[in-house]
C-alpha cells in the first residue's frame, strides 16, 4: 500500500493495523546481522515523510538498537512525544534532521499532517483519537528531545550556523545541540528556509506549488552517510 505502519492511526495507515512493520524492521536488522552484512553496532532508521515518522517511532520506543536516526521532511507525532516524552533508545542515540520551513504536508513548526491533516484542522476537531494522532510536533523540540537537559533540568540551546549555497538557492541553517560534558552534537538539523517536503539534493519530482521547493544544492544523502561514518561526539558539518 506504499506507505508504512508507523501507528499513527491516519486513514491511509488504519489499512495496515494487522501489518506489524517495527517487527519486520527488528526482523530485518537480525537477518542482516545472521548473514554477516551488518555487525549490528552501527544500525541506523532513516525516512522521508511517513518512513521519517516510523524511524523516530522506533528510536523514541527503543525498539531497535539504533546508533541513529535521521528524519526528512518529517518529525515526531503529538500523540508519540506525550506517550513517551524522554526517548528511551537501548545505548545512546544521535540524531539528524532535514525539514524545510515551507513544507506543506508535514508543517516544520507542528500541525495537522497532509491535506486531510488540514482539513480536520479547519473544522476545529481535535475531540476524536484519528485526528490527534495526525499532528506532528515541531521539528525542533523533537531534535531538543534527544539532547541531554542541562544541570538545572531546562533545554540546551541549539547554536545556529549559516550554511554556504550558491546564490539564488535556498537559504539553509544547521542547528546544533551539544552532548553532555560540551561534547559534540547528539542532535542536527537543517532548516531548509522557505524549502518543502523534499529530498535535499534530490529531484523536484512535483511542482513546487505542491510539495514546495527542494534545496538543490544541499545533498542529504552525502551528509546521512557522513553522520554514520563518524565517531559519536564528533561534529559534522556541510
């Protein structure tokens, strides 16, 4: 049905309840580990959208051993943040994120998720399960979700940084939020200025007026695949 069971109960997904894909996953992640393509310390959740949305599920519940996790275009429910608000990975957990300001399908500063999303949205009911399932939580108070709290208990502060595109491209900002001890960054995110629900790097694959512009010269994929090469601690960068 082209879509995963990620349990946030939307119309689309309601169709694969019987369809246990965090199973599958763990199912996954062992066979790899029996054929000896994976030593089973490394293992990473990444998704776009609705996989970004089952990726943080994953991670937050700890139903992986997973080093990270890396999210595009996509964040964490409201009804998944209030279940489990601290995220209760197996061993310590980084995190990564892609989202742009303008994405018009999952909203970067939290909302009603996809058209239907809205549309529940204007008619003011949030009263049923269905509907309050299908908020996202803002992008950013995830990311601050897998950072250590601060001695006092409060949230650490993201340092903000430009980073460097061609003019005319979309203006992007790393957000970063330090490890315990001043330690490098256990959380990232690329805030896509005016960006939508794309693939950095990738293809325009529907007009902008649907999915919104994609940030053609920040590539998502060299950037994953460096955040699971380094050393945790040791900052990135692009």
């Amino acid at each position: 049905m082209h879509v995963w069971n990620d349990r946030r109960g939307a119309p689309r997904l309601a169709r694969r309840e019987r369809i246990d894909d965090v199973a599958f996953m763990q199912a996954l992640v062992e066979h790899l580990g029996q054929s000896g393509l994976s030593d089973g310390t490394r293992v990473y959740a990444v998704g776009m959208s609705n996989g970004g949305f089952l990726a943080e599920h994953l991670a937050r519940n700890g139903l992986l051993d997973l080093a990270g996790v890396v999210l595009v275009a996509s964040s964490a429910t409201v009804s998944s943040r209030e279940a489990r608000p601290v995220p209760a990975p197996v061993h310590e957990t980084r995190f990564l994120a892609f989202h742009g300001t303008a994405d018009p399908l999952v909203p970067y500063g939290g909302g009603p998720i996809g058209p239907l999303g809205r549309l529940v949205e204007r008619r003011g009911d949030r009263s049923t399960p269905l509907a309050w399932r299908s908020v996202t939580a803002p992008v950013e108070e995830v990311a601050a979700d897998w950072c250590p709290p601060l001695p006092d208990g409060s949230r650490a502060v993201p340092h903000t940084a430009p980073v460097a595109g061609p003019p005319g491209d979309i203006r992007v900002e790393r957000l970063s939020w330090a490890g315990r001890d001043g330690a490098g960054p256990t959380a990232e995110l690329y805030r896509i200025v005016g960006g939508g629900h794309t693939w950095p790097g990738g293809a325009q694959y529907l007009p902008a007026r649907f999915v919104g512009r994609v940030a053609a010269q920040l590539d998502a994929t060299e950037i994953l695949l460096d955040f699971a090469a380094r050393p945790s601690g040791q900052p990135g960068g692009q």
